[in-house]
C-alpha cells in the first residue's frame, strides 16, 4: 500500500496553474460524469489522436485534430482524478492501477502514431515509448521503495509535452518547412525534438536512479565483503 499511498510531488513547470483549473472544472461538471467517464474520454482521445496522425499521410489538416484530441487527452487523463478528490470518492488501489494502465496504453498510441506520420521516422516514435515508459517505471518504484510520486522530471511533465506538440503541430498545419535531409536521411523538427527528449529522458533516469540507489544504500547498508 505505500506505492498507492506515496506523496505527489508537482514539480513541473504548469502543475500550480494547472491544479486550479483542473478543480475549477471538477467542481462545474454535472454530478452524472464519473471519474471513469473521463478515463474513458482520455483512452478514446489518445486513440484518436494516433489515427488523426497516420491520417496526416494524406491531408496535414489532421493536424488540427490531432491538436484538439491532445487537448480532449489532457482533460480526460488529468480531469479524472482531481474529479474523485473533488468529490471525495476516491479509490486509490483501483485508480493507482488504472491510471498508469492508462497512461502506458495513451503513451503507445501517441508515439507509434506519431511514427506512423510523414513528420516522425517510426524508430523515433518507438524510442520515445521507450524512453517514456523506462522514466514511468522509475517512477513507480520510487513510489513504493521511497514512499513519494514525482512523476515530473526536472520542469517537463506529460501537459508540458502536450503543449510541445501541439505548438509543433501548428507550425506544420500552417506550412512551416520543418524537414530536412541528416546524413541522407530525410528528417523534420520532430525527429529532432523526439531524439532530444528521448535523449534527455534517458539521462534523467540515469541520474535520478543513481540518486535513488545511494540514498536507499545509505538506508540499508550492503555487506561487508570480508
């Protein structure tokens, strides 16, 4: 029960601004929207926005709704818990276990979507599902060896990458060249973004874990070898 009972830490850059606003909604929705409605809302929305990106194959306007169904994604995967505190019926073990389901399920959809796009190469894609999922893992095992849940990395959280892609989004929608040609390979910004923060990903895990080994090896000293 510790991993579901850990502390939550917000640490990343829009988490204040974006807990009022969450509350200010939960308090406005009618009483019949459940918190699994909107978990619903957040898997369909995610699902919908690997298909609006594949279908920019044939027309970039699905640009535009893969940046709408991001937004959609964002009220269903961070609307549903603050519901639930809101109105006090929380379920910890159950919403523990179907969050982060939920959030491995979205993560997947997003990212081979994106491989599947003309914008993103598909090993890119796959690297940052990698990538994402390595960090998550970290991150629920410092919730039960360490008893805290700091799912942000530094200032970047998963509504600071919706924003980046939304932004990204836009500029390609509007006709903004962001491609180009890397040692024969035709690449665009979202390569480059996704190898970047693939990249940063890895070495912030990297680190955190190496903080966490030596604060837990302080907490439980190993063996003396002789």
């Amino acid at each position: 029960m510790s991993a579901v009972n850990a502390v939550r830490e917000p640490n990343f850059l829009l988490a204040r601004h974006e807990k009022r606003v969450l509350t200010a909604i939960a308090r406005r929705l009618p009483r019949w929207v459940l918190p699994n409605d909107l978990t619903a809302l957040g898997v369909a929305a995610a699902i919908g926005i690997c298909i609006a990106y594949q279908a920019t194959n044939a027309d970039h306007r699905w640009l535009w709704v893969a940046s709408a169904l991001l937004v959609v994604h964002w009220l269903g995967d961070s609307l549903d818990g603050t519901l639930a505190r809101v109105r006090g019926i929380e379920r910890p073990r159950y919403g523990y276990y179907l969050d982060h389901l939920v959030d491995a399920l979205s993560t997947a959809c997003i990212g081979i979507g994106l491989g599947l796009s003309p914008f993103m190469l598909l090993a890119v894609g796959a690297l940052i599902v990698v990538a994402y999922l390595m960090l998550s893992i970290n991150v629920y095992l410092e919730s039960y060896a360490l008893g805290r849940f700091s799912i942000g990395y530094g200032k970047v959280g998963p509504t600071e990458v919706r924003v980046l892609l939304i932004a990204l989004n836009t500029a390609l929608a509007l006709g903004i060249a962001l491609d180009f040609k890397l040692a024969g390979i035709g690449m665009t910004v979202f390569d480059v973004v996704g190898l970047a923060v693939a990249a940063v990903m890895v070495a912030l895990m990297i680190g955190r874990a190496a903080v966490n080994l030596r604060q837990l090896g302080r907490d439980e000293p190993a063996a003396a070898r002789f």
